[in-house]
C-alpha cells in the first residue's frame, strides 16, 4: 500500500448490527424489566458459550429443521478439527449445561438468559443475522402448572412493557401430544399429503416424508386449504395428553387470559412435545411471531441426560423492541441529575472529589468536558446543561469555591438557586434525586 492511499473502513458483517446510544438504552430498559420479573418468579440467569459443538444442534434441534440445514453458522476449529457453530437458540446449550454440571442432582432449576443468536437468514426488518433472545427455562418439572406459570410470566411482562392483551399480543395454543401420539398422526398426515402430491409446493415435497408436520405450518397461501383440510394432531392425543392440555387451559381460563386453540401451531424444533404456544401480534407484519416455546420432556435425555421434563419460551428483543415502538410504549429517556459547569480547570480536583461523592450517594452527574486549553465559556455551558436533560446544573464558581460550597440551580420547572457545601455532600445530595 502506498503511504498516500487513505485505508477502507472496516464495516460490520452483513446482518449482524451495532447498538448505539441513545437506543442501546431502549436495550437497558427492557433488559432491566425482564430481569426484575424473572426475580419476582424465582428464575436465576445463566450464561452459556456463544459456541457450541454442531452435533449438539443437529441432535438437539434436528437434522432436517431449517436452522439445521440452511441456517447455521459452523465451522472447523483449524487448532484440532472440532466441529463447532455460533449458537443459532439456546435451549439446547442450557440443556447441555444442565447435564454437564449435574444441575438436576437436588430438584428442578428454573433459569432464564439474554444474549446472542445468530442464524444465516435474509436480513429483514425485526430479524438479522445476529439476533438477540430472552429465553427462560423450567427444567426437572412435569406438572402443567409449570407451563402455564410461564405463559402467565410473558403476560406479565407485556404489561410491564406497555402492551395490551388481546390488542397487541394475543396468544395461541396448542398440543403436540407424546411420540407415539405424533406418530400415529404422522402416518396419517403423509397418507393424506401425498393424496394430494400435486397440490404441495417444493418445500411441502421436501418435507414429505422428513418432517411432514412442518408442512401445517407453510406460509404458501395456495396450501391454506389443504393444510385445514389435513388431519388434526388434536384427534390423536390420548387420555394422558389431553388431561395434561385441559390443566394448562384451566390456570390461563381461572386467570382471566384469552387464547386460540391452532391446531396447526407445531414450532420449529423437533424436541416439543406436549403444550406448544406462542404470542403472535398483527402490527409487525406477516413475520407475527413474538414469543414461543412449549414443553420438550425428551430433550435432556435425548442429549445424554437421565431423562427428565422441561418447559420453556424464548422471544427475540429485536421484534419486541419493535413492538414496543409501534405501540408507543417507549420508556423514558436516560438523563443525568445534574450537570456539572467548571469555570476553570484550576480547581478540578475539588470539583472531582465533590462530583464521585455524589456519584457515591446514587446521583448521576454528567461533568462538561474540557479542552487542553480549558472548558468553554459559561453561556455555552449552560447550553450544554439544558440540553442534557439534567434537573439541575451545579456551578463551580471561583467564588463558590471560595466559600467552600457550590450553587445549584434548578433547569426546570423554577425555584431558587441554592448554595450547598462540599464538605458535606451526603446531607443534601437526595434533593438532587427527588422528581
């Protein structure tokens, strides 16, 4: 390269996205709500490898669904030729933890998480390449009480967030049954499917005899009617199974939360079983899914656990954000308490040592940066204070200083500047937090 010619910016990857301010407080907020509903049901984080080995996905997820076949990100370890993949959903990495670390040993654990995905779809609106999801997980629980406990915390949190029931999200239902149960069903499914081999589309073809219970849930509306007209997974269920579905409708009917039986509800996991659910919205679109999980009691074993049940959902915070815009349900913005305006940089350690003690008694403080020549002059400060957002500007005045105290003065709503002294922050710091 030549010394004159200018290098090219190095840009993000296609479809994986930075999170600026002032959005990344957006980000803050909701993360802040789902962590104190998760306190307030008894879940604890847990945070698992954002890499995982390919073969946990394609035994966890299986071999033939989308994310499995066209969707992930692997790769060969080029130090010992381990088979490895970029996290595409995090039940199975939490259920391999689970395993590893013999969570199981003294009774249930419920846990949830928020981090990475990442999964190699068209970019689009709501849904990149580098998504992020808040999952939570219920495992060594067989009860129904257990599913409905987590469907009734995703109503809570829509109304932490601001969303409506019923107007913004509603909420779908449905049974997957047990094996033998979806196998019977299978048989029958692929039996009337290829009845009317000329009606599927390449994708139906495809699946035909891999996952046909996929097919339900095409997208093609030349297959509507075929798909309404195809047996229902509901008239297989035995006793069982429908004794487990009728105790999960019965929490949601006694707590007051309207939902839709959809026959054709199936996920896009292999490992479900039993209840199935999802929150689905008409503002966001035809891509209407905004949370979703179910019950996958086969999992752990399946993995090489001592069999035992689980339950869970997962949502993405990139179509809940959106969401949460579209509905107008924005949360307030991040301002300081005060700013700080320094005449002079002569004084700064003083003017430090009062600032980190109120930062000490929870007040935030946003101090106006310097040159090497200096601050800026008084008006442009106050410029800066007022556009801040502060409540309040505190005023290092050479004279201020003098007497050992700084003025604090009101940027809203009126009243009287004040004095305070610096050598006994805490006695007044809490009027800086009153609203």
């Amino acid at each position: 390269m030549s010394d004159n010619k200018k290098p090219v910016a190095v840009q993000a990857v296609k479809g994986m996205n930075d999170i600026l301010p002032p959005d990344s407080a957006r980000w803050d907020w909701l993360e802040d709500k789902v962590r104190a509903l998760m306190r307030r049901y008894g879940y604890l984080n847990i945070r698992t490898p954002i890499v995982e080995p390919t073969a946990l996905f394609v035994r966890g997820l299986g071999e033939v669904t989308d994310i499995v076949e066209k969707e992930m990100y692997s790769f060969e370890d080029s130090m010992n030729g381990d088979h490895l993949s970029l996290r595409p959903e995090n039940t199975a990495g939490v259920v391999r933890a689970t395993i590893e670390h013999s969570m199981l040993y003294d009774g249930g654990k419920r846990l949830f998480y928020i981090g990475p995905m990442f999964r190699h779809e068209r970019p689009q609106k709501g849904r990149y390449r580098q998504f992020h999801q808040v999952g939570a997980e219920a495992l060594g629980f067989a009860g129904p009480d257990v599913d409905a406990e987590l469907i009734l915390m995703c109503r809570a949190l829509w109304q932490d967030l601001g969303l409506k029931v019923g107007e913004d999200v509603r909420l779908e239902l449905n049974s997957l049954g047990q094996p033998a149960e979806r196998l019977a069903h299978r048989q029958a499914l692929i039996s009337y499917l290829e009845q009317h081999a000329d009606a599927l589309d390449e994708d139906a073809r495809r699946r035909l005899h891999t996952n046909p219970l996929r097919i339900l849930d095409t997208k093609n509306p030349a297959m509507q009617a075929l798909v309404e007209a195809a047996p229902k997974l509901m008239d297989f269920l035995g006793e069982e199974s429908l004794k487990h579905f009728n105790a999960v409708r019965a929490v949601l009917d006694g707590a007051g939360l309207p939902y839709r039986i959809n026959p054709r509800l199936v996920r896009g996991m292999d490992y479900y079983n039993l209840t199935v659910f999802e929150w689905v919205t008409e503002r966001l679109g035809s891509q209407g899914t905004v949370c979703g999980g179910g019950r996958y009691d086969t999992l752990i074993e399946q993995l090489g656990g001592k069999p035992a049940p689980a339950v869970g959902w997962g949502l993405g915070i990139e179509r809940l954000l959106l969401l949460v815009q579209e509905v107008g349900a924005q949360p307030a913005p991040v301002v300081p308490h005060a700013y700080a305006v320094v005449p002079s940089h002569a004084a700064l350690p003083q003017i430090m040592a009062t600032i980190e003690a109120l930062r000490a008694q929870g007040v935030s403080v946003l101090m106006h940066p310097g040159g090497p020549d200096g601050p800026t002059g008084m008006k442009s400060q106050f410029k800066k204070a007022d556009a801040s957002g502060a409540a309040f500007a505190l005023v290092f005045g050479e004279s201020e200083l003098a007497q050992g105290v700084v003025a604090v003065k009101p940027l809203r709503g009126g009243g009287e500047q004040v004095l305070r002294s610096l050598t006994d922050v805490s006695a007044w710091s809490a009027t800086l937090l009153a609203p």
